[in-house]
C-alpha cells in the first residue's frame, strides 16, 4: 500500500496533561504503524476522541466533542476517563465505532485496526525518536505513573485510572533523554501522585545506562538535573519526603517549583474530604522549605462550598492562604461528579454562597500574587521564550509552569528564537504577567 492510500486517522485530546501525554502515546504507535495523520474531521477515515470525565462540566465537553466529530465524521472511536462509562457514552451516542477507558493504549490500537486496517508497509522511519508530542517543540509533559491510591471523597480518578502504576526510573528517564535530544527545554513531571511514585515497586532497583538506580522521586528528579532541560514538577502531595527536593531546587538541579494540590485548610473539611489533615505541618514544611531555598515558588489549588463547609471552615481557609503567602492559586467552587462520594455527603452549600466564597477568596490571592510579582521588579531570571512575535517576546520563568500560569513579556523586537533561554532584567509587574527586557551581554 502506497503511504499516499493509508489510512488517515483523525485526533481530539481533551482534559489534563496526562490525558495528553496518552494521546502522544497513541498518536506515536499510529504513525509507527504508517497511518496518517488528519488535522480534519472530512480528510479521515475515522477519528479517535480522548475523553474527560472528572466533573459535570468535562462530561459535556466530551459528550459534544463526540457529537461533533460523529455529525461531521460518522466514524468515532472513544478512549479516555470518560470511557470507562461506556453505558453512559452509548446512551447519548450510541453510533460509536467502539469505546475503551483510559490509557488503553492496545485496545485502542485493536479498535483502529478493526474498523481502518493498518497499512501492509509501515514506514516506522516517519516516527522521530522522541515520538509524536501535541506540546510545542520546547517543552514536554513527562508522565511518571499512572493512577492514584487516595479516595478523595470528591475525585473518580481511582474508579477510571485504577491504583498506582509507577513506570520504572530507566524507561522514564530514556524517554526524557530522547526528549532533550529533539530540542524540549522543559520536561513537566506529571502523574495522579508524583509525590508517591515508586511506591508500588517498593522502590525497586532499576537500570539506566547500565547504572542501578532506586525508582524514587528523588533519584529521578536528580538525574534529570543532569539533562540541559528545565524540570518542573505538578501534583507533589506535602508528604514529609518531599523534603529531600528542595537541596535540588536551591542548587538549580531542578525548578525551584512546587505545585501541590491543598484543596483545603479547613482539618474538618479536609476529613470530609478524605485528605490529609495536617494543616499546621504543611505551614511548618513551606516555612523551611523556603529557608532552604528562598526563589522556590509554591503553586496549589483549592475548593470552596464543599459540602458541610461553614463560613468558620471558609475563614480558616483564608486565614491559611495568608500565612502561607502561596505563588500561584487556583479556586474552584465544588462542582459534584457523578460516582463521587462526595455526593451523599450532608449540607450542601447554595451556589450563590460557593461563588461568593470563591470572589471572596480570589480578592485574597490577587493580593498576595500581586505582591509577589512587585517583588520581582528590579530582579535578574533566566527565563525560556515561548513565543516570538513583532515587536513582542512572549516568555516563562521558574515560576511559570505553561497554560497554568503567568507570562514574562519582552516588548521590542530582539534576535530570539521559541526554545532559547536568555537572562533578562524585571522592570515591571502587572496583575499576572512580569515585564522584561534583555540583560545586555
């Protein structure tokens, strides 16, 4: 078969990063076996869509996605979190070629090849070594593992992506090598529980270019300080090892960043929650952790209006947010999910009250954000450009994780190309992003 008769398949990646790296995952393992690739839903011969399903408001994003590419295609094949509610998928669109949960990557394969036959001659040299990534060339989500085991009682992540499943420390570490070597400049570590990885392995000895290396958090993070690439690390549960990673952060191995999902400062509600309640260690662990290394930036997200949430629970939420002065924050009225435990829960909070809460809670952190931006007026940062346009760079510091997070813009125009790192001095804040111009050689 020539490569000009393949089959064209076409892709819709929705929800998180680590959704994204599973689209990759398939995109990689499509094109390996010499099908196109189409960029519309008329030009293929059927189309993939990678679901979401952690709230109300992904379901109907993933229902719609379907929809479309079912009214504009006619053949879809769905995967995903939202997969793993296959009745539920059926029963709206009950014209799917096939439905599977999420990172199933066989059973997607199987699924294409039923209904697009795979070409006889797979031109696998069309695939570059780092795969194919749904990212800018620059940067890279590196996912770690797979799954969670908490049961957060407002979270069905378990029910779809199943316990923990640690990858082990060589097969991550060989991806990120191919990763630097095709140009990213920032790898992101994402994964349910990055705190907990290597925790199912008992942390076993692994193999990495014939060294032995123990499948923990902190071996990680230490080798891929020695790749030429930023690291920067999301979802890190405050648990009492994660200590060990500041050292790397105050000696520049990795990001000087932290996102860590708080969720709560309430011990009441985090109970409620079925998280860790241990607010006064948290505030303690911050307090020496930026001892330690003072640049490190702390990003966290929270939900107000949890069912049972009073206003004294919502006053110790602030008073939490102020003394611990986080970086970056994200507010979220609680939102029920179909399935979660959260539901049966009593005293459901009126969602006039939730979003009044979460303005409340905003003013707070504009504040405290804004603050921390001025500090920066006057400072010197490497920082990686993201975007080049005329007369304006559009950059990212340490603290800037992609999409999430604020900018550093560079008005001007200045021989600078996406991907390069450059010093540049601070001269102004706004509410989110930082001003700069070049530091001069």
């Amino acid at each position: 078969m020539s490569q000009e008769n393949n089959p064209n398949i076409g892709f819709v990646s929705l929800g998180c990063p680590k959704n994204l790296v599973d689209s990759e995952r398939i995109l990689t393992q499509l094109r390996a076996e010499g099908y196109g690739l189409s960029p519309t839903y008329e030009g293929a011969d059927l189309v993939v869509v990678n679901t979401c399903g952690f709230i109300d408001a992904a379901v109907e994003e993933s229902l719609d996605a379907i929809g479309e590419a079912l009214a504009d295609n006619g053949r879809v094949i769905v995967t995903g979190c939202l997969g793993a509610k296959a009745e539920q998928i059926r029963g709206v669109h009950p014209d799917v070629l096939a439905v599977t949960g999420p990172h199933a990557y066989e059973e997607v394969m199987a699924a294409v090849h039923a209904h697009a036959p795979a070409p006889h001659d797979p031109y696998g040299s069309l695939i570059p070594a780092q795969g194919i990534k749904l990212t800018p060339r620059h940067y890279a989500y590196l996912k770690i593992s797979e799954g969670c085991n908490h049961r957060c009682s407002f979270c069905i992540i378990p029910s779809m992506r199943g316990d923990l499943v640690s990858r082990p420390i060589g097969e991550v570490l060989g991806e990120a090598e191919r990763l630097v070597g095709a140009g990213v400049r920032e790898l992101l570590v994402v994964s349910q529980d990055t705190s907990a990885y290597g925790l199912d392995l008992k942390y076993r000895t692994d193999f990495f270019e014939g060294k032995p290396l123990d499948t923990r958090l902190t071996t990680l993070c230490k080798e891929l300080g020695q790749l030429q690439a930023w690291t920067r690390l999301h979802y890190v549960y405050p648990y009492p090892h994660v200590d060990n990673l500041i050292p790397l952060m105050a000696d520049g191995s990795i990001l000087p960043y932290l996102d860590m999902p708080l969720q709560h400062a309430s011990q009441r509600i985090l109970k409620l929650m079925k998280r860790p309640a241990a607010t006064e260690k948290v505030l303690d662990r911050i307090k020496r952790w930026r001892a330690e290394c003072p640049d490190l930036t702390l990003r966290s997200t929270f939900i107000v209006g949890f069912p049972g949430e009073t206003e004294d629970d919502f006053r110790q939420l602030l008073d939490f947010i102020e003394e611990a002065r986080l970086d970056r924050v994200g507010c979220f009225a609680y939102s029920p999910v179909d399935g979660a435990a959260a539901n049966a829960l009593p005293d459901p909070v009126p969602e006039a009250i939730k979003e009044e809460r979460r303005e409340r809670f905003m003013r707070v952190q504009a504040r405290i954000s804004r603050d921390k931006l001025l500090a920066k007026v006057g400072q010197k940062m490497i920082v990686l450009v993201d975007e080049v346009h005329d007369h304006q760079i559009i950059a990212r510091g340490p603290s800037d994780a992609p999409e999430i997070d604020g900018q550093v813009l560079i008005p001007g125009d200045w021989e600078l190309d996406v991907g390069d790192f450059v010093e540049v001095a601070i001269t102004g804040a706004g509410a989110h992003d930082l001003f700069a111009e070049p530091v001069a050689d």
